[in-house]
C-alpha cells in the first residue's frame, strides 16, 4: 500500500509551515481538494489532534484521519528542515510528516494497513535525519520506497 499511494506530486519538500495548524494545512493544500472539504478535513485532523499528538518522537508526525470527502487513500509527505513544534511525544520538533487521509468506509483495510507500513518506515530511518537533506521529492521518494522494500 505504502508504496502504491507514495507519489512524487505528493511530496513537500520544504515545508514553509510554522505551527502544527500551519502544517496540517499545508499537508492538506497538496490533495486539491474543494475549500470546503480541505476545512472539514482539517476539523477532523484537529479533532484527532486532540485526543493526542500525532508526533510520535524522533522528528516524526504521522497526522490521519477518516472522512467522507475522499474516496480513496490518500497520502501526502512533507519535510520541514526547520522543524515544527507539533507536541510530539519526545517533545522535539518535527521535521518528517506522513498525512493520511481515508474514507469511513474502507475496504480491504488500506488505511490501517499503510499506517503499520509508514510506521515501519519511521522505525527505519529515526536514527538518521538523511532526508533532510534532499532537494527534490524524486530523492525523497526513491530513499523511502528503499528503506520500505528492505523490509
């Protein structure tokens, strides 16, 4: 799945955002999604927020959310080399985000089994802060697609 929904058009590499609102919004920018929608998208990304950070540690966030707007999986990858304070759980700032967007009803799992993918991606690359120091999302994307096929 990982692989399948990981695209380069799909990529920020350098994130502008500066705040965890800031972030979840331009996360969201890149699916083109109608004003509307990309609102109750990002109401439903704040909502999950609040149950508990999505930064999982070791300048990392994984913010997801169900919604009735989209009709398929969606991932989105953004990089900020800067660093963002996003309340993550080690309480360092994040510089890697994976944002997944999927339907309430979702067949097959996708959604549930791409998270157990990128959290298998993230246990690989903590220790190195490599992707910060890629220009183009080709050299993003073909770093995680080798890490996530190492398995």
């Amino acid at each position: 799945m990982f692989a399948q929904l990981l695209r380069e058009d799909r990529v920020i590499i350098d994130m502008k955002a500066k705040d965890k609102d800031s972030a979840l919004q331009e996360l969201l920018s890149v699916l083109n999604l109608k004003p509307e929608q990309e609102k109750l998208v990002l109401e439903q990304l704040k909502k999950r927020e609040a149950i508990g950070s999505t930064g999982v540690g070791k300048g990392v966030a994984i913010p997801h959310a169900r919604s009735v707007v989209v009709d398929d999986v969606h991932l989105v990858v953004g990089v900020s080399k800067e660093g963002i304070d996003f309340q993550a759980l080690d309480g360092k700032p994040v510089h890697l985000f994976f944002l997944l967007i999927a339907p309430p009803q979702d067949l097959g799992a996708r959604y549930l089994i791409t998270l157990g993918e990128i959290a298998n991606v993230v246990r690989k690359i903590v220790s190195s802060k490599e992707y910060l120091n890629f220009e183009t999302p080709k050299e993003l994307v073909d770093y995680l697609l080798k890490i996530y096929r190492e398995g």
